[in-house]
C-alpha cells in the first residue's frame, strides 16, 4: 500500500473515478486483442499466406497512406459528432475488418482487408484522446495518459504471450483464431463505451461564436507549435514504432534466423518494462521539460537499434537474451515519450478542435506507418538488411534533436515545466 502511495499521488488516486476506471477497463480489453496479432502483420502475409516480402511490406504501406488520408476525417468527425459515437462506429468496423483479414486468402482479398484496418483500426485513437482529456483536469492530463499507456501495454502483453502459446506458421487456423478472438473482445469495449455516452458528446458552446464556429483545420494547420510537433513526432516514430512494426518481426525471423515464438517473448519483455516502469517515470518526469523528456526517447531508442544490429552473428541464446534486453531500453522510451505528447498537444489544443488535434497529432503514426515499410523494403529487398537497424537508430536520434529544437516555441507550461502544484480534479 506504501509503495501505491509512493507511486500515485493522493490527489490522481481520488481523479481515478468510477468513468475513468471504465475507461481504462475499455483500453485494457481492447489492447488485449491487439496484442494477439499486433506483431504478426507481415509474418501473417509472408509466411503463412505465401505472399512475398515486398507485397507484404508494400501493403503494409499503403495501409498507412489510406489510414493517413483517413485521418482528418475522423477528427473532424469527433469535434462535430463527439468522441463517443465516434469510437463506436471505428471499433465495430475494425472488428468486422479483422473477421475479412483472418480469412483473407488471395492477394486481392488480402488487400481489401488491409485497406478496412487502416482505414478504421487505429480510428479510435484520436476520439480516445479527446475522450481521457475530458475525464481528468488538464493538470492530471500527464498522469492520466501515462497510466492509459501502461494498460495498452498490460492488454497487449498479455495478448502477446497468450499468441506466442498458440501461434503456429505451419497452422493458417491458428493465425485466423487470433484474429477473430481479437475481432470478439473489440465488441466488448463497444458496450464498455456505452456507459461512456455523456462524456463523449459534442462540443456546442463554441457554435453561437460565428468566429469560433468558422474554425477548422485552417486554424489547426496555421499553429505553428503542433505543426513543429507534428514533425518531430513523425521523425522520431519513423526511427521507432514505424520500422518496429514494419522490420523487426522480419529480421529477427529472416536475418536472425530465430523462431517466430520469439517474437512474442520479446514483446512481452517490452510490455513488462512499461507496465512496472510507467508509474515510477511518471513521478520522475512531472515538472520536467517535456521536449526534454521526448529528446531522451530518441537516444534509448538508437541504443535498441544497434543492439538489434550487434546481435548478428551471436548464438541463438545469447542473441535472444540481447534482444529481450533492447526492448526493455526501447519500452523505457515509450514510457517517456507516451504521457508527455498527448498532454502537450492536449493543453495547445482549443476545446472546439480538440478532435483535430489529436488528429493531427494522430497524423504522425500514419505517416510514418506508410514512410518506415516503403525504406525497410527498400534495404531487405536490395540484400541491405543489416544495415537497416542502424539508419533507423540514426533517425531517432533526428527526432530528439527536433524535439530540443521545439521548446523555444512553447511556454513553461506548455512544456511541462511549471507543475509543480497540482490543483485538485473534479470528483
């Protein structure tokens, strides 16, 4: 109970109320199943399905372009029709995607499939953030993403293990359970949200201001602050999350030579770290520069890359031990960078287009989602795979000094760096 005390504050334990809590429940339900399946993108297509390495990385691309151009629509659609009927409508057509993509067998079927995960599978993401912004005080906003990315990272932990139990690239139906067990539990964070309906309504207050009623994603697009975000972001993902999801199920099976249960261990080290790590960092980084705190993300993450790079060549033992090790560097990473650019583009956001923002913000993963396949395409399919690892480190590494470059354009409490004292959350 001490320790509990010592790493959540009173005055966020008493903000953790009955709504929040179903919140969270919802994020851990639905993160579960992604967790099933989350890693196995391009192993799915290329080694179960029989589709070659190009076409899976190709699609994995143009995925991320449909669910990119997808994007601005959604945060529209969450400032006119608020978040709640918005994540509805996304988690049920994810599932219905995820049902298509488990018996997707030709290539044509295969593509229809990925175009409905792009285009609704990460949907909810943006009308999530506008809907947890409204759960918390802004003061709490930090916390509270910090804590909402710790139980993303327990459900797809937890999935991840359970699939590396069950997965078997030479038994298609074991592939196809997992998709449609995370197609059900998808289902069930649509009823969660149900009990969420008041808080995720639309915004109306601002539509008697003529000025204010006018705005859009021509006042988004002119704010210079999140579009400096907006890029280092993307840049620092390219050199992390876009090539881990895009590359590293791939080396580690093609290069590295070892088993794809593996993968879900390894994945299940990252998680570990960031469900034990995140409350602790949390108290670290309350007050510090946010900018900061994104730069030192990108240095742990060039560390994870040329670990991943210096395993070459090491025994199987030794080279799992090594990679268990770097995605625990890289999930110390995640859980600097997870609370802090949520709340920054939180608190520059307007109550009006709040929606937009998180959109934008939302923009980066796309982006970076279709830019990191199309390079880690190019260095597999030109024999350049072992010097993959070590371009995307020196990419993170770009993102952080974009990052440090930012801070001149934000105020202290933008940055994080005058909350010291927090006021008390609405009950």
């Amino acid at each position: 109970m001490k320790l509990l005390e010592a790493l959540v504050p009173a005055d966020f334990r008493i903000a953790i109320n009955g709504p929040l809590r179903r919140f969270y429940s919802c994020t851990f339900i639905t993160c579960m199943g992604m967790g099933l399946t989350l890693s196995l993108y391009v192993v799915y297509l290329h080694n179960v399905r029989g589709f070659s390495t190009s076409f899976a990385t190709v699609l994995l691309a143009i995925s991320a372009i449909a669910g990119l151009c997808s994007s601005p629509l959604w945060g529209t659609s969450t400032d006119r029709f608020g978040p709640f009927r918005v994540m509805v409508c996304a988690y049920v057509l994810d599932a219905a995607s995820l049902v298509v993509f488990a018996f997707a067998r030709t290539k044509t079927e295969a593509i229809v499939a990925a175009m409905m995960l792009a285009v609704f599978g990460n949907a909810g993401w943006g009308p999530s953030s506008t809907m947890l912004s409204r759960l918390v005080h802004e003061d709490h906003r930090q916390r509270a993403f910090g804590l909402n990315f710790m139980l993303v990272n327990l459900g797809i932990g937890f999935g991840g293990l359970v699939s590396a139990v069950i997965v078997n690239v030479h038994r298609p139906i074991t592939f196809e359970t997992l998709y449609l067990f995370n197609a059900g539990v998808t289902f069930v964070s649509v009823f969660l949200l149900f009990t969420l309906r008041k808080y995720g309504r639309p915004v109306t207050e601002h539509r008697d201001d003529p000025i204010k009623s006018a705005e859009g994603w021509n006042v988004v697009l002119r704010d210079k602050r999140l579009v400096m975000v907006v890029l280092a972001m993307l840049v620092l993902m390219i050199g992390g999350y876009g090539s881990l999801d895009a590359g590293f199920s791939l080396f580690v099976v093609n290069d590295l030579h070892l088993s794809v249960h593996a993968i879900g261990v390894m994945f299940f080290f990252n998680t570990t770290t960031i469900v034990l790590a995140q409350l602790w960092v949390l108290n670290r980084i309350e007050g510090k520069s946010r900018t900061t705190v994104m730069a030192t993300t990108s240095i742990l993450w060039f560390v994870f890359w040329i670990i991943l790079d210096a395993t070459l060549g090491l025994p199987k033992f030794v080279a799992i031990g090594s990679l268990c090790l770097a995605m625990a560097i890289f999930a110390v990473g995640e859980t600097l960078l997870q609370p802090v650019g949520p709340a920054l583009v939180n608190d520059i956001a307007p109550e009006h287009l709040r929606g937009r923002y998180n959109a934008a913000q939302g923009l980066t993963w796309g982006v970076a989602g279709s830019l990191a396949p199309a390079i880690t395409g190019i260095y597999f399919a030109n024999g350049l795979g072992n010097w993959w690892p070590l371009s995307t480190g020196l990419t993170a590494l770009a993102g952080g000094l974009l990052m440090l470059n930012l801070r001149r354009h934000l105020s202290a409490h933008e940055d994080g760096r005058d909350r010291s004292t927090l006021s008390t959350p609405d009950a």
